[in-house]
C-alpha cells in the first residue's frame, strides 16, 4: 500500500512524515543514522487493517537538521507536537534503538496504548573501567591540544562509537546529549503494556540491556529473535511481523 508524505512545521524545524490505511494508529520511530524507511515494509503490510505513521527524525531523511542540538525530551516534544496537529491519540508505538529513547521519554509523559520497544537505547554503560577510559581520553585530549595537534586530530578521528565518528556538528551534539539522558527514570514511569523485541546477537544494544530494561518497566514481555543483532525486524522479517500482529 501506497505510503503518501507530508511535512509539518515542528518548533524545531521541518519534520517529513508518511502515512497510510485507516484504523487504530500505530507510529514508527527509527534508530540513530537511520530514517522510516527502514520500517516502511513492516508498515506497508499493517496498512491494510491500521492507520500507520512513519516519522523522519529531526537531522534524518527529509526532516531538517536542528539549528541548535536537540534533547531527548526535545525529539519527544517534537513527536508530541506531530501527533497532536494529526489528531493521534493513545497510539500504538513501535520504536527502535535511538527512538526507544524519544518513546519512553514520550510515554512517561503521555502514555500510549501499547509500547514496543525493539533493540532500545536507554541503559547507560556505567562501570570502574568505563570511566578509567573516559578520564584517561580527557587528560590525552587537553595535553595533545595543548602539545601535540597532530595527535589530538588523531585521537578525536578514532574516539567514540561509530556513529559518534560519523556524526558532525549539531548532529555530534545531539548524540552526546542521548547518550547522556538516562532513561532508567522514564523506564519507571511507564504504565501501559510494554514489550521488548531484542535480537540475541545484537552487540549494538546488548542483550543483557534488554533483561535490565525488563526489570525497570514494570509488567513488560521480553521477546527474543535469537537469529538477529540490532536489526531483527530486518532480519527475522516474518517472526517479527507475526508477533507485532500478535500484539495489535
């Protein structure tokens, strides 16, 4: 089914949305470095029976860039402010990786009929050795820069995730300020039902992530693609259409 676009004037600029069907609303929201077209077949084959809403993220697909760096409670501003011009209420929402963030964030607040969260961010890395790392990088970073410019060029080139690297700009700021807001607080104020779709293999978002996230929101199912990494609507297509249907 035909998925038409259209984009609306958000406070934090241009945000491309695609919609199709009639029914029960069921909102999509795509990972970091990613866009709905990701989850476009997934949605295309509940448009028959629901009214789907993909969203490009702010800084992703045909949404604009931010002018300045986005919060995580920005992005579920802006997600809020798109539902209500639509008329969308108590939806159905099925988030992935860096848009678990933005849909906890929103239902903490809002609430939803029913979350899926699949391969969410959300679970900060906190441990001795973690932090060892970080203070070592701060010292190398102010010495090189002071010292040494070849080799703080270097050190910021191989610093950080992937997608740290790959980010520039507002786009760099927006993801240090994600990866700084810690969910766990949203996670508890969930009310509706949750469910936790995570691929077994999934190295991006562990695993483990996904048994800690079940602690934290209470009354939540953990499903388990044990044939998939981060992307197991991607890669266990099928199942994960069944169980969504399931739960719809």
């Amino acid at each position: 089914m035909y998925m038409e676009k259209n984009t609306f004037a958000s406070t934090f600029g241009k945000v491309a949305y695609y919609s199709s069907g009639t029914g029960k609303d069921i909102v999509f929201l795509h990972g970091w470095g990613q866009d709905f077209s990701c989850f476009e077949k997934i949605a295309t084959a509940l448009a028959a029976e629901y009214r789907v809403l993909g969203i490009d993220l702010p800084g992703f697909g045909e949404s604009e860039i931010p002018r300045k760096a986005m919060s995580v409670s920005d992005y579920a501003a802006a997600f809020k402010e798109l539902l209500d011009e639509l008329g969308i209420t108590n939806p159905v929402i099925v988030a992935h990786s860096f848009g678990g963030r933005i849909a906890l964030n929103y239902c903490a607040e809002s609430g939803a009929e029913k979350l899926i969260l699949v391969s969410s961010a959300g679970i900060r890395k906190r441990n001795f050795f973690l932090r060892l790392r970080v203070y070592r990088y701060k010292i190398l970073k102010k010495v090189y820069k002071d010292f040494f410019p070849k080799k703080h060029e270097k050190l910021i080139a191989n610093s950080g995730s992937a997608d740290y690297r790959k980010s520039t700009g507002v786009m760099r700021e927006i993801l240090v300020k994600a990866v700084n807001h810690d969910s766990r607080k949203d996670m508890k104020k969930i009310n509706c039902p949750a469910y936790l779709f995570w691929g077994l293999l999934d190295e991006e978002t562990p695993y483990r992530n996904g048994l800690r996230m079940a602690k934290l929101i209470r009354g939540s199912e953990l499903i388990t693609f044990y044939n998939s990494g981060h992307f197991c609507f991607l890669q266990e297509e099928k199942r994960f259409l069944r169980a969504l249907k399931k739960i719809l």
